[in-house]
C-alpha cells in the first residue's frame, strides 16, 4: 500500500473515493466541510437535515458518484462530539475508512484531514491507523479472498512543506508495520512456531533491520543456569530458546541508561501438568504475544534510532506436560540465585520473565520493561480495554503512562504494595509462584517478576486480555492487536 501526501485541492483528485469525517454538532458544516458541502451544491447540508449524517462516533455514511467531486464515492465518517476529539480518535476514523472502503473493494482513497487536525502528529495517527487497518492474515487459507488491496492512499488537507512531516509519514508506517510485524507473528499456530522457529524469525528481522542478534541456545541457556527458564521448557520436546537483540545509537555516551525490553514468548501454553481445560486453548498460541511485542518494538527502534541503546531479551519455551515435565511442589532454582517453589506450573510465564529480567540487568540493562500475557486475572481486573501497567518506582511508571498516553493506548497503573508480596512467600523456598490466599493474581504474577527486577527501574505490562480481540473493530481485525509496541517506541524515543 502506497501512502503519499497530496497536494491537489480535494475536489479534483481523481480516486475511487474520498473520506473525510464530521463531527457531531448539531447539523454544523464548516471549515473544509463547507468548502465540500459548496462543491456538491449543498448535499452536505441536505444530509445533516435528513438526519442521515450524524457525526455518531465511526458511523459511516457513503455518497456514491458524489456531484462536484472527481472521486467516485464520498465517505464521511462520523467522528463523535468535537469537545471529546483526540488524535486518538483520527487514528481510528483512518483505519475505520480503510478497512470499510477495502472490503467494498476501493484500490484508491484520499483521505482528508480537517483543519484542526494537520501537524505532524496528526499525520502520523493517519498512517499508523491505515497500515495496522490493512492488516489482515489469510496464510493458511489455500482459497485466498478475492483480490481486495487498498494499493493506495493520498492524504490531503496536510502541508508536504511543513516542517517533520516527511517523517510523520515514514514513523507512522514504520510503527504500524511494526505492529504488524509482531501480529504476524502472534497469528502463527504453536506448529510453525516453536521456539526455534520464533528465534529464526527474530534473527531474519533483526539482520534486515541492522540490529545485533544473538540466539541463546539450550546448551547456552543451560551453562547461564536459568533454571526457572529451563523448567518451563522441560516438558517439551522443542528446546528453549533465548532472544537477545541489540540496538545501539551512533553517538552512544558512557553514561546512558540502556532500555532493557523483555517479553514473554511461551510459544504455547498448555498449562503443563496443572493442565488447562480444553475450551479456548487453542487461543495459547498468543501466549508468545508479549515476545512478539518486544521485536516489533526492536524493528520500529531499528528505524527510527533513539538516542539510547536499547536490548531486547525475549525468553521462548513451550509448556507442556510429559514425563519429564516439571511438577507441582518442585522447587526451581532460577539464574540469579533464587529459589522457587512451584505451586501451579501454568504460572510459568513469570517463571520465563525471572530469567529473562535477571539476564537483561547482567547484560547492563539499567531501566526495564516487560511484556507479558501473563495472567487471566488482568482480565477481571480491566476487562478487554486496559492494559495492566505495573511498575517500580512509581515515578517510572508515570512517565511511561505519559508514552500510552501520547500513543493512545490504554493502560491502567495497579497497585504494588507490600502486603501483595506477603502472599508469594514460600513455606520451603524463596518464593512461590502463584499467590496464597483469594484475589490479586495480576499482581502478584507482577510481584514475583519485581523479585527479579529488584531496584533496577521497571515496567511490567500485564496484556493478556489486549493482546488479543475476539471481535473485530471497526478499525481494528480480530485476532492480534499489536498493543504496547507504540507505546514502549515513544518511550525509548523520550528516555
Ligand atoms: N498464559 C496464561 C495467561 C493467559 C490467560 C493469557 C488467558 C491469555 C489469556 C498464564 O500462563 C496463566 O496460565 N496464568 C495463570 C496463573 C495462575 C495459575 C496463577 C492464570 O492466569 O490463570
Ligand atoms: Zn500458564
Ligand atoms: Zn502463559
């Protein structure tokens, strides 16, 4: 899909359609909708009169062989009341266009910026919501969908001229490429993508993009003693693997803080011997979501080159039960030293993590974020809409909610305080892996990764109910989202 800003005015650009949105206002046509509404000899007005075109939050109203507009369609996208409009918002309408033009069969659109919507960050919304819009896998489908590609689409309303937005373009499609890239990655079944499959695909990005790679094998893994990683992946006939990828910026100064990203790729989980039922199981396959987080995060870095070195450290496994699978009761001794008494072995993703955060401060990670589908109980706590953001100390975690901010992601800060660790002691061991006692279970699965951050500043982003949609939205195709990749890009871009 090509995406290309366009200076020519609105009226006469020749495409299959042109799409612009209204806000819902009582009927007000201005600014660039008046200059519309002028060019169509007043159908505008006539259709807010109707009380066709409402300006309700992404309804969509089309206007076919529009009179005074070269375009063969007009689609106006409601874009709800204007007092509540974010650029979150545009990022949506964008996709929401695409993806109802697209499965109409359009090749070319124009997509229209209104007035108070044409900086740099406008623009960027734009392509990020169109590229993670087209987005969609039919791989392993031998009878593909007809022939439905969106081949281009022309912004206009925006300035070429203006100052960073060149660049708005380009980190816009980078990003959502990205995003795209992990989803790509989240969407493949257990089968094609084991741990080693994972590693390979990592290390072919990672060659692509110029960033530095290293696979960890099992022997590796082994001689590093990650003993928490090493007993998740016992049970499992694939060996485990650990992704480490490196970015490091031109300039780099002795006394920068290097980001650490670690992400949780259980490539599937089965619930290993504390077995999961069978209802939904097959949806384990994205248990490897927050891994995949961490290398769309890495390729969208790999472009866009923020001043401070950045290491990806993406632990893979898969759970499984066997006769070599650990068991309930056993006790792990993980790469730092401590020891952990298994209570559940379905709790194994902080299990990968403790591993994988202990080894990203050994390899001189002084500020961390992890990533994980790690718990249902995020869930309960936030439904679908929320990401679990856990962190320590909280000052960190503000400013990495400024990032979700900034991106137009939703997280929500939890709680950490101490009577949560009280309830991953142990009777015979350092700690356990599940929480006594009822309720808290997304934080204590935090609480326990926070043992192996220790007082190294850290994230912990909880996505288990947002890595994934059952649903499709308008703007959005079911399966995997992509979630956090944005925000943790703009956070290594301000750090
Ligand atoms: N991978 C799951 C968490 C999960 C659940 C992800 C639903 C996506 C959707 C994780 O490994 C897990 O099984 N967690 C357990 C922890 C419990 C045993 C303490 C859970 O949440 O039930
Ligand atoms: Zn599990
Ligand atoms: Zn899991």
């Amino acid at each position: 899909m090509q995406i290309q800003i366009e200076n020519q005015p609105f009226a006469s650009i020749a495409a299959d359609a042109l799409v612009t949105y209204v806000f819902d206002q009582d009927q007000k046509i201005e600014g660039v909708l008046s200059e519309m509404d002028q060019a169509t000899d007043g159908h505008l007005a006539a259709l807010a009169a109707s009380g066709e075109l409402t300006g309700k939050t992404l309804e969509n109203v089309l206007v076919h062989f529009p009179a005074g507009i070269n375009a063969k369609r007009l689609l106006l996208v409601g874009a709800g009341k204007p007092g509540k409009f974010t650029v979150s918002d545009l990022r949506k309408i964008a996709g929401t266009a695409l993806r109802y033009l697209k499965s109409r069969g359009v090749k070319k659109f124009v997509f229209l910026a209104r007035e108070g919507e044409r900086g740099p960050a406008d623009l960027q919304a734009v392509v990020e919501g169109l590229v993670v819009a087209d987005f969609e896998s039919d791989k392993y489908r031998t009878e593909k969908k007809p022939n439905r590609e969106i081949q281009s689409v022309s912004l206009a309303g925006f300035d070429a001229n203006q100052d960073g937005m060149p660049q708005a373009l380009e980190n816009g499609r980078v990003i959502g490429e990205s995003q795209n890239f992990a989803r790509e990655l989240i969407n493949e079944p257990s089968n094609y993508l084991t741990p080693r499959m994972l590693a390979e695909r990592a290390e072919a990005m990672a060659k692509e993009v110029g960033l530095g790679v290293e696979i960890l094998d099992e022997r590796k893994i082994s001689e590093l003693k990650m003993g928490a990683l090493i007993a998740v992946a016992q049970g499992s006939i694939e060996p485990p693997r650990v992704i480490v990828l490196r970015y490091t910026p031109e300039n780099l100064r002795p006394d920068s803080p290097v980001l650490g990203l670690v992400g949780k790729a259980v490539t599937f989980d089965t619930g290993g011997i504390s077995i999961k039922p069978a209802d939904n199981m097959e949806k384990m396959k994205y248990d490897m979501g927050g891994g995949a987080t961490m290398l769309g995060a890495m390729r969208a870095i790999a472009y866009l080159k923020p001043s401070v070195p950045v290491i990806a450290v993406v632990p893979a496994a898969e759970n499984m039960p066997g006769g070599r699978a650990q068991k309930p009761g056993d006790v792990q001794v993980a790469m730092s030293g401590k020891t952990i008494e298994v209570i559940n072995t379905d709790a194994e993703g902080r299990m990968v993590l403790a591993d994988g955060v202990f080894y990203a401060r050994n390899l001189g990670c002084t500020h961390l974020i992890d990533a994980a589908t790690l718990t249902g109980a995020i869930q309960v706590a936030l439904a679908n809409v929320h990401v679990g953001a856990f962190g320590t100390p909280r000052e960190y975690l503000d400013h990495f909610l400024l990032s979700a901010k900034a991106a137009g992601e939703k997280m929500w800060p939890m709680p950490m305080d101490d009577e949560y660790r009280e309830m991953i002691k142990s009777n015979i061991a350092d700690i356990r892996n599940t929480g006594s006692g009822k309720g808290g279970g997304a934080i204590t699965g935090a609480w326990f990764i926070k043992e192996f951050a220790e007082d190294t500043p850290w994230i912990h982003l909880d996505i288990a109910a947002t890595c994934w949609v059952d649903d499709g939205k308008p703007w959005l195709a079911k399966g995997p989202t992509g979630v956090a990749i944005r925000s943790i890009v703009d956070f290594a871009m301000k750090l």
